[in-house]
C-alpha cells in the first residue's frame, strides 16, 4: 500500500465520494433507568496538556500519514494542527462546539468536503459535556444516549472499568460515525480510531511517544 506525508491526491477522493446509505442504529440495548443526566468525556480534557498522535488515514484503499496535534486552549475550545512527518504545516484550526476558525491551511487541502468532513469528526472528538436523555445496557457496557442537534450521540462505558470505549454518531436511523477509544487509565487515549459507516473513510490516531522522536 502506497504511503505519503502530504496528502494531496486525497481531495480527489473526497470531491469523488457519493454518499451511500448505511447499516441502522443497533436496537439490541436494553433499556435502564438513568444513573445521570450529564456526562463530562475525559479525553483532551487538560489545558496544560499537548495531545500528539501519529496519524494514518485511510481513504479508499489509499494510506497516509502525519502528526495530529490538539491542545486545549481555554473551557471550550481546542486548537488543532496537522502537519507532515517532516513537520510541515497543512492545516491549523481552532474548533468548539459552536465556532470553527481557520488559522492557516494550504491550497490543496482547502476544499469544502474536506474541511467539512474533518470539523465534524474532530468535532465529535474533542466534544466535552453530553446532556443524557436515555440509558441503555448490553453485557459489557452502560450506553448513553445524547442530543447532537439533530442526531444522537452514543456513549459505551464499560461496566468493568467505567471507561470511554466508544461514541456512535447518528441519524435517526443509521449509524454514520464511530469512534473507538483504548485507554489505560480513562484520562488518556493511547489509540483512537475513528470510522465513517457511510464513506470509505478511516483516521486512526497512536499516541506519539517522546522516545519516538529520539536517535538510538
């Protein structure tokens, strides 16, 4: 599989893609009385923290790759850049729930599907507070559900270790984003991925270890 650190040829896969329909919403939940009527998500949570990834992302059978960076900068929003394993810079943006700025982008990348795309995703991933309106349950996780304008949001804790495991991002009736979190300690996300149902689109982030960017 072909590799780049600038992901130019993807606009043309995204300027391409055609929306198709997808798998509905999973209805093997039982229903459970709530035990809350807020939720705080613990990732991306620590001003004082520089969150760094590699990122892969996978489009059609086409791989690339780079550094994802998210730092919070004041209650409710986050700065983010992307930039090539080199270190240059191809898109830095701050983002909350209500307001999306961009800060510098290159020509190639500043497509309206593309930008549009990753605001809802990066969106979703760095969402903080989740007003719950139903709860559900299956054998591992408690299962939240919460208003996301006119779609849902998802919320798997499991039961065991009260962890975010995942986010289901949906219509009213199908599933269109999935995001999975592996965490040790529930207040960072070693690895997330983050799945489209309705596009061949996948972004998976590994935690950038320091020891990474050092010479043997």
């Amino acid at each position: 599989m072909q590799k780049s650190t600038i992901p130019f040829f993807l606009i043309n896969c995204f300027l391409a893609l055609i929306l198709v329909s997808c798998g509905s919403v999973s209805k093997n939940y039982t229903p459970k009385k709530l035990d809350k009527t807020t939720y705080e998500a613990p990732y991306f949570s620590d001003s004082k923290t520089d969150y760094v990834y590699k990122a892969n992302i996978t489009v059609y059978g086409n791989e690339l790759s780079g550094i994802f960076i998210a730092k919070k900068i004041n209650d409710t929003t986050h700065r983010v850049v992307f930039t090539t394993e080199f270190g240059n810079k191809l898109l830095d943006f701050e983002i909350s729930e209500t307001s999306f700025k961009i800060n510098s982008i290159v020509s190639e990348l500043d497509r309206k599907i593309l930008i549009n795309t990753l605001k809802e995703d990066f969106r979703l991933l760095l969402k903080k507070d989740y007003l719950i309106q139903e709860q559900f349950e299956n054998e591992s996780n408690d299962i939240y559900k919460s208003k996301d304008g006119k779609r849902d949001n998802y919320l798997y804790v499991s039961k065991k270790e009260e962890k975010l495991d995942k986010i289901i991002h949906t219509s009213k009736r199908k599933e269109k984003i999935t995001l999975i979190f592996s965490s040790e300690n529930n207040i960072f996300a070693e690895k997330i991925q983050i799945i489209h149902q309705n596009i061949n689109l996948k972004i998976e982030l590994n935690y950038f270890k320091p020891e990474e960017n050092t010479s043997n």
